[in-house]
C-alpha cells in the first residue's frame, strides 16, 4: 500500500513514534470524528514533545490518514485472500460464500483485537469525507481480494449489465463499511454490553450476509 | 424539529441571513466536509460582515448543523406522510409499497429541486460524525412518517424478534443514507454527467426498493 515511508531506512525510534501516532489518531479521530480533532492534538495525546511531530513523520494529516487506512485495509485483506484462495477457481463459488469471504475477515479481525477497536468508525468517516472518498474506494475497496472475488465469485457469474453490477458492488461496500462503524460505535458508547462483544460481531456477520444474499438475488437477479 | 430560533420572532433581515447560512453550510460541508470548514469561512462565504454571524445566529456550529438536519427531513418528510396515508391501514402493505415509502420522497426530492443539492451528503456526514450520530438517528430517523410505517408496513407484520427488526432497521438506514450520498457525491463531481441527474436518481431510488426487498426477504424471514 501507498503508506508514507521516509526514503531511508527509519531508525526504530522512528518506527515506534511512527506507530504510536497512527494509534493514537486512529483512536481520537474515531472516537471524535475528523473535525473535532487538530493534529497538534495527535502529537500531544501520542506523547510526542515536537508539536509537529505529524508533519515529520507524515508530512501532514491527509498522510497520516492514509497510513492508518492502509494497516486496517492489509490485516483484513491478508485474511481475506487466504479464505478466497482457499476456495479456488475450480467451480462455481456461491453467494453465500462469496459474502462470507468479504465480510468475514473483517468480524475475525475485530474479535481477535485485544481490545476496542477504531478502525471500522475511522474507516467510515474516511469514506464519507469528499476529499478522500475516492482514493479510499480505489486503494483500500478495490484490493486484490475483492478483484478476484469480482473474476471468480457468484456475483461474475450471471451474465449482469456492467453498471448493474457496479451499482450493485456500491451498494454492498456502502451497507458493509457503515454497518461495522455503527456496531463499534456502539460497542464504545456502552450501548451494548463488552461481554457480549465476539457475539455481536458473529451476528453482524451472519446478518450481514443473509442481507447481502438477499440483496444480491433480487437486484441482479432483475437483470 | 428542534431549530434553534430567537426566542422573540425574528426580523425578517435576521431570517434572510439565517437561511444564507443555512444554505452556505450546506454546501461547504457537503463539498469539503465537516473537518475542512471553519463558521468564520461559512460567515465570509455566506456575504456576512461579521465573522460570528454563526454564533449571533445559531449560537454555534453544532445548532447551524441541527438547523440544516431539520429543514431537509422536514421536506422530504412532508412528501413521505402524504405517501404512507395514502396507503391507509386497512390491509397489508407490501414490502415494496413500504420501502417505496421510504426511498421514492427522497429520490423525488433530489429530482424536483432547481439546482445541485448538498443535503444527501450533509446528512450522511452527520451521520457519521461521533457526537451527531445518536442525535441524527433520534431526531431524523425516527419520525412520524418512520413510526407509521414501523406500525403498519410490511416488516413489520411478521412475527419478528425485535432485536432482529432494530438490527434490519439500521441495515435500511446505513444503505439508504449512504447510497443517496454517493450519487449526489458523483454527480457534483462530473462522474455522472448532468443531463443524466434524474434518470440516475429514478435509477438508484429503483435500484434502493429492489435490493431492499430482498435484503429484508432474506434477513426477516430467516426468524
């Protein structure tokens, strides 16, 4: 992915300040949102005594941003691409498990954090902010995973009109992303109980699926 | 809605500058987003003199953008009561009578409106920033015209667990919300060319009843 690397080979101390900043933004901007968060802010909470600790390490915000979108994107499409693989190219892969590879991956990954989570509420608002909507559909949507789930999936399979297909992909990206974000959100706000966090996100998945099962049928199966 | 007016009644110049603003913020956030616009920029931008035109009028950013909420879910809420009573109670309403309910006053908003509309992707930020989203859900997603068709539609006559139905519900909103964004998000962006504006909006609110149905289909006849 495109993250922002100093062209050298950055010292360890780099790296964790590096880390530690991509943390703690990716927590303050979830738990905040875009607007309400200064990259001054950032540097401050990471521990960082050089105000423009960001602007070193990232050459600015919209960097910043792109490194953190960019670690959420790789751990879910490093499972992602082992499930897909795992399913081959040998035979006709059905909805069902067409969804459950895209949507599965990210539920494991949020069960298996060791604790809360921001990415999904940081990915959602990267999404919906007009500024990096696109890059954020071209770069973290349209990873390799996706594209050989598009070749090879049930989706391909019937004969769709283009731009069915791509409206329908939006659709499926759109209720997906939003759908993780607002089940974290939730889960931060205390408005659903932590202990029952690995339940929850086994529900939004099953949910999810049967939803995209359904959706999938009825508008391409217009077609 | 919950606007914040002037106790006593306004002046007619005092209403004016209100609605510029009103209209301004709109725009602005729509097209650079919430963390991209300060209310100085919205005053300038709006022709006022005074730089704190939003707080003598709205007394803050947060209230400009309830103020703005309220006057775009009261229009396309206007048109969504007039559709559900015409339906009556008397029989049952089809999931697509009910979902046409919920996605055609919108759709024919965006269509009968004189120029570019800002409000779908607004709304979808709001809804996605941390210290709105309950609000936006309380406020503008839970009206009359939502509790009449949550009382009498179609989803709701089957025997269906609650919890299921809420989590059915958000599903419908994350969708819903998001998809009307992104059209509007293209078309002021020239991904869609603008002779094409209504054909695409009868398209996408066609496109929204059809993948409804089915996700609502498949999630609510599982129970």
């Amino acid at each position: 992915m495109n993250t922002t690397a100093p062209a050298a080979s950055p010292s360890p101390r780099s790296v964790l300040a590096r880390n530690k900043l991509m943390r703690t933004a990716e927590r303050l901007y979830a738990e905040r949102g875009f607007a309400n968060v200064s990259v001054r802010q950032i540097s401050e909470a990471a521990g960082q005594r050089n105000n423009s600790a960001v602007q070193y390490h990232f050459h600015g915000r919209d960097e910043l941003i792109k490194a953190i979108l960019s670690r959420y994107t790789d751990v879910i499409e490093e499972r992602r691409i082992a499930m897909v693989e795992a399913l081959g190219t040998e035979r006709t892969v059905s909805l069902e498990e067409h969804f459950t590879c895209l949507i599965m991956p990210g539920v494991e990954y949020h069960i298996e954090a060791p604790g809360p989570t921001w990415g999904a509420r940081f990915f959602a608002q990267a999404l919906v902010e007009p500024a990096l909507r696109a890059y954020v559909i071209q770069e973290h949507l349209n990873t390799p995973s996706h594209r050989i789930l598009d070749t090879y999936g049930a989706v391909r399979r019937k004969d769709v009109d283009p731009g069915l297909l791509q409206r329908h992909n939006a659709m499926v990206r759109q209720l997906s992303v939003h759908a993780f974000a607002e089940l974290e959100h939730d889960l931060a706000n205390g408005r659903i109980d932590r202990s029952e966090t690995e339940a929850r996100w086994r529900q939004l998945g099953q949910d999810l699926i049967t939803a995209l099962c359904g959706l999938s049928a009825a508008l391409l199966g217009r077609s």
